[in-house]
C-alpha cells in the first residue's frame, strides 16, 4: 500500500507542473515562488528540529561502546570504540558520519531449516548507503556552478573528477550513474526482502521515489532533451542573488526537476531524512565514557522536599509498633 501511495504521490506532484506551466503558464510560480518557499520552510524546519534535539533533557552518560574503556594506565583503552575524551568522540563521530562505521559492521539474522539461526553481514546495504550520500553530496555541490559566477575552483575540481572518463558528449557524470544505482538498489532491497517489505511504509517509499525522480530528470536535461543552460544559470543567480527572473527557454523538464527539488526541501527536515543532523546530536555517539574519571551532576535536577526514613518513623512509630514492624527508636 506505502508503495503504490508514494508512487501515485510522485505522479501526481510531476502532473501539477506540466497542467500549471504547460496550460495555465505558471512559471514563476514554479520556478521562483516554491523554490523560495521550500527554501523557507527548509531553514525554519532544521532550526525547529535541532533546537528540539538540542533542549531535550540528557541526564546520563549513555554512550554505546564496543571496546576497553580506560582504566588503569597498564591496561589499554580504545579511544575510538570507548572514547574518554573529546579527541575520541570527534574520531568516532568522523567515522561515522563520514563511512558509516556502525553499518559497516553490522550484522543480519535469519532463521533457516533445522531450525538454525544463521548471522551474516549488510555489507551491500552499507555500500549502496555510502555510495548514495557521498554522490549526493557531489551532486550537490557540484551544482553550485548554477548559483555562483565566477564558480568556486573546488566545483570546478570535483566536476573534473567526476567526469574522469568523459563518458559521452557532454560528459556522462559518474556520481549520476552511482546515484540512480545506489538508489534502485535500496529500493528493490525493500520489495526483495519480505521482512523489509512487511514493515516498510509510506515514509519508507516516497523519499526514494523522489531522489530517484530528481536523479532520472537531471539525466534527461543534460542527455536527451537538452535545456538552455544560460537561462538555467539565469534563473538559479537570479534566485541565489534575490533577484528572480523566469527566462525562455528553459523548458517543461527543468520546472519538473525543480519542483521536485522543492519538495524534497521542504519534505527533509520533518522526515527521517533528518538523520543527517540528528547523528550530530545522537547522545550515544557525541558523549565521552568518562564516568570512571569525571563525576557527572544531572543539571535538570531541582530541589524538592525529601521525607526521611527518621521523619517516616517519627510519624508512623506508634502504628508501626501496634503492627509489629522493628522502630530503630523505642
């Protein structure tokens, strides 16, 4: 049912731009009102969540740790798997962030004839993962050539790399073809899978589509029907600059692709894509385990009245005594 919802979700958003530029000619609202309006809602849904994240109560030390914790200087500690200090922590945190160390690592179970349990590794899953958001972020920063003039020497550095083997005229980027593989993989992984598919919703479903979407649009623009590139540039400096224009010449596939954009804005910081800055904020990844050599005071704790065990006796004794319970006064 999630799959078929997120599909049909996907379609529709693609109709709503080919009726409103196509038969109603809205271009500007498509190219400078929503693009303008996700960015909004982008902005002031990251702040919302983090500041969230970031005023919700931590009261212990709850760090998950693999490995020997310090202790005494003859015993060696592993500061990466139990960290004891803020270099620790910052290594950890750049393993994980950066080639998803914890994935890596992780293991699947399942239960085949006799009955056995049988362990096995996710190395595929953490593949496509790392290949996914790498690219994406190329991808990304790639397309900065769009929003700047003159273009920053590092665009123009990774736009080099990832055109290598000039693939094609123009050149067939190698992170477009990572990207849609990376993406199809992770969601044929949930209709393959019947456990995966069982519990998969909606949720699951609908960013994938719409990455995918992105991914396969761009291909089309830059391979098949080709846009204007200088209108293109046209309209993402005048975006960038707060001085929209809507050009000739760009074509019903550039508004597909960056309404689609849009939505995945505005979508990312009220969805599970919002990992990308929870990680930062995770208490069992960004804490040192140092309870053996720092003593941690619980900072929400407030006064309150307490009732002693001598007050509790001083009031109860008497019936205490008639009910035969010992009283450490007589």
């Amino acid at each position: 049912m999630g799959l078929w919802f997120s599909l049909f979700s996907i379609v529709i958003l693609v109709l709503l731009v080919v009726g409103g530029v196509e038969v109603f000619s809205w271009d500007s609202l498509f190219g400078v009102l929503i693009p303008y309006a996700a960015f909004v809602i982008f902005l002031i849904g990251i702040i919302y969540r983090v500041g969230k994240w970031a005023k919700t109560p931590v009261p212990f030390r709850i760090p998950t740790t693999c490995g020997q914790h310090k202790s005494h200087p003859w015993i060696k500690a592993n500061n990466l798997e139990s960290p004891y200090n803020s270099l620790g922590v910052i290594g950890r945190m750049a393993l994980e962030v950066l080639f998803f160390r914890s994935l890596f690592r992780n293991t699947r179970v399942e239960l085949m004839d006799g009955p056995r349990l049988v362990y096995g590794g996710t190395k595929w899953l953490w593949a496509a993962g790392l290949a996914f958001h790498w690219s994406f972020l190329f991808i990304v920063i790639r397309h900065l050539r769009f929003f700047t003039e003159p273009v920053p020497f590092f665009v123009n550095l990774l736009e080099g790399m990832d055109g290598l083997f000039e693939i094609s005229v123009p050149t067939f980027y190698l992170t477009d073809i990572v990207i849609i593989s990376a993406v199809t993989y992770l969601f044929l992984r949930r209709v393959v899978i019947p456990q995966l598919r069982y519990i998969s919703l909606a949720a699951d479903y609908f960013p994938l589509f719409l990455i995918l979407s992105i991914a396969i649009t761009g291909v089309l623009m830059r391979h098949f029907y080709k846009v204007d590139i200088l209108s293109v540039k046209e309209l993402a400096t005048g975006l960038s600059t707060l001085n929209p224009v809507t050009p000739e010449g760009v074509g019903l596939l550039f508004y597909i692709h960056l309404f689609l954009v849009s939505i995945l804005l505005m979508y990312l910081p009220f969805s599970k894509l919002m990992h990308m800055g929870g990680v930062f904020l995770s208490p069992t990844r960004n804490m040192a385990n140092n309870n053996r050599m720092v003593r941690h005071v619980n900072p929400w704790n407030y006064p309150v009245k307490v009732h002693t065990y001598e007050e509790y006796e001083d009031d109860f004794r008497v019936k205490m005594k008639n009910a035969g319970l010992p009283v450490e006064k007589e």
